[in-house]
C-alpha cells in the first residue's frame, strides 16, 4: 500500500466555516480538491450527548502535508477539538499522480 496519499476528513459547524476552511486549504495547496457535504452528528461533548447538523470537507492530499494541515485547521477553525482525520488511500496510479502535482512539494 503507498503510504504517501490521505484522504482528509474534516468536521464543521455550518457550511460557511466549511467553506472558508476549505478554500485556504486549496489556495495554500494543501489539499488536492475538496468536497462538502452536510451530515448530522451525535458525540459526547463535557458529560452529555449532543446532536447538530454539522459539514464535512472530505479531500485528498499528501500524508506528508499533514502537520501544515492540522496547524491551519486549527487557526481558522471554531471548534475547541476539530476533527481532522488522515486515512492512507491506494487509488489508481494518475489519480495519485494528479494529488501529487496539485499540491505543495512536501
């Protein structure tokens, strides 16, 4: 499995803060492309559980861009925990390729 590819997960408030996260991670080129979607979310949060429709920036990246990620994240996110997930992908060989040349040389 090649290790140096991740699909990012990312976890908003509403669809403005979604947005604006995920357009300073393209224009910084950290992320290859970004997809939104609404979903509702249920979590533990200070002893009680809590449900709020929230926003989830799905894209595709270097595993090596990881912690520059994260940092920006955090710096533009309103969350005092924001939910940033890295998965290693194995996808067709252009695909890759296409993630690799969209984004910072890492």
């Amino acid at each position: 499995m090649n290790k140096a590819f991740c699909e990012v997960t990312i976890s908003c408030v509403n669809l403005k803060e979604a947005d604006y996260i995920a357009d300073h991670l393209l224009k910084n080129k950290f992320v290859a492309c970004t997809e939104i979607s609404p979903f509702i979310a249920r979590y533990w949060w200070r002893g009680k559980i809590v449900g709020e429709e929230r926003y989830r920036i799905i894209s595709f990246s270097q595993l090596a861009l990881k912690d520059k990620i994260i940092r920006a994240v955090k710096k533009l996110h309103s969350d005092e925990v924001p939910g940033i997930v890295f998965t290693a992908i194995e996808a067709n060989e252009d695909f890759l390729k296409w993630i690799k040349e969209s984004t910072r040389k890492a």
